[in-house]
C-alpha cells in the first residue's frame, strides 16, 4: 500500500505541476499583446497562491479538508476549463479523469 501512495503522490505532484503550465497554455493562447504576459503570469501565480494558502503540504491558513478539497477542485478544475477553452478537449478530458483517480486514491 505504501507503494500505491508513494506512486500516487508523485502523480498528484506532476497534476499540480501540469495544471500551472494548463493555466499558462490557455494565457498565452487567450491574450494578446501585454494581456497575453499578464494572463500567462497571473492565471497561474492565482493558482500557487490558493495552493500555498489553503491546500500545500503546510499551509498557511489550515481549513478543514472539505474545504481543502473545494479549493483543491477549483484549481484543477480550472485547469480542466483552460485547457478545453484553448482548444485542447482531449487533453482537458485527460487531465480531469487522471486528477478525479488520483483526488480519490488520495482521499482514501
């Protein structure tokens, strides 16, 4: 089991890091001029910040892990959404049933 957990945090870690980078795609495609920088920038800063207040591994506002797991849905779920809005509807279908496997194993 330890195995399957390991394995399984090391998939969450790469989710994280690929809805940053689903957030920065869909800037960059969305904007144009000093939009595109600011969206491409910002859309993924909102992110780390939401995580690193609310959801990382020590978080500087504890909440209780319901509420963990709204912020956690918002995030990748807005990764989902940026991703289908750039275009990228398989990837986006991809992305949302590897992090619901992944969000449910690290629930359990």
């Amino acid at each position: 089991m330890k195995i399957i957990e390991g394995i399984n945090l090391g998939i969450r870690f790469i989710l994280e890091m690929s809805a940053l980078a689903a957030l920065g795609y869909w800037g960059y495609k969305t904007g144009s001029g000093a939009t595109r920088w600011v969206l491409t920038l910002g859309a993924p800063a909102a992110a780390v910040v939401l995580w690193a207040l609310f959801v990382s591994e020590k978080p500087t506002i504890e909440l209780v892990r319901a509420l963990q797991l709204v912020i956690e849905f918002i995030v990748f779920g807005a990764a989902v959404v940026a991703l289908a809005a750039a275009g990228q509807g398989a990837l986006a279908a991809t992305f949302a049933i590897v992090t619901l496997i992944s969000g449910t194993l690290n629930y359990v």
